[in-house]
C-alpha cells in the first residue's frame, strides 16, 4: 500500500494557493481544469517531498475547488494535515511574520497548528527529537480551535 493524497475541497482558490504556496511553502505540482465538470484540481507536494511526488505522483495534498460552491459548513471540507519541519521553532516564526496565527504554539518544543483559509487544521511536527522549549513559545496561549 502506498499513501497517494490527501484532498480537501476549497472555497477560494487563490486564498488557498497563497497560504499553501506563499506561505507555508508547498510546490504546485500540477493543474487539471475540468470545464464539463466545474472543478479546478491543484496538486501540491512539500519541498522534501517533490522528486518523489513528481515520480511517484504521491505524497500530495489535493486542493478541490468547486466552481458553484461557496463554502463547506459543517466539516465537510476534512479534518488536518500534518508536516514534518526542520525547525518548529524557524517555521512558526516565518508563519507568523507573514500573517498566519498560530493556533496551537510550539510550547513542547516538538507539535504546532496552524489553519488555512478555510479553517482546515494544519499539524506542525519537529523532525527528530523535540526542541528544548522557550520563549515566546513556551508562555504563548492557544489561539482558537485547531
């Protein structure tokens, strides 16, 4: 078995290509508009992760953007990702410096979330052993769900 995607449905794609993409990092690995359907699909890979989705066409995170749709309430749009990062530390403050809140600091120097424009919950684990925690991290509070 081997893992392929995983797909979230998105309301703004450009919003949600600036968060994934701008922000947080992630490659467009490629685009497919389907005109008889009203879909757009993105597909979008790690920097760690793009020789192996370029040749395996996996690990990617698939945006669907549904032309006619505005919004999904009530979940239906899934549940959270999850990233390794060198630095949780570095890649929290990077996010932060560039508008994104931080909804569940780093205060155990090893897991952060963050959410996308759609409220989707973006897990943040350290690669490797945690970091020792630190200010401002270790008092910093919760930000609203994640």
């Amino acid at each position: 078995m081997q893992y392929l995607h995983t797909m979230i449905r998105v309301s703004d794609l450009d919003a949600t290509l600036d968060f994934f993409c701008n922000k947080l990092g992630l490659i467009e690995t490629s685009r497919k508009d389907n005109e008889k359907g009203r879909f757009t699909l993105v597909f979008l890979a790690a920097p760690d992760d793009l020789k192996t989705a370029e040749l395996q066409k996996s690990p990617l995170l698939e945006l669907t953007y549904n032309w006619d749709e505005s919004g999904y309430p009530g979940g239906r749009n899934f549940g959270h990702l999850a990233y390794r990062v060198d630095d949780i530390y570095a890649t929290c403050q990077q996010l932060m410096d560039k508008g994104v809140t931080i909804n569940r600091p780093p205060r155990d120097g090893y897991m952060a979330f963050i959410k996308s424009p759609d409220g989707i919950s973006i897990e943040l684990l350290q690669k490797g052993d945690k970091l020792e925690p630190r200010e401002p991290w270790l008092s910093m509070e919760n930000s609203g769900s994640w």
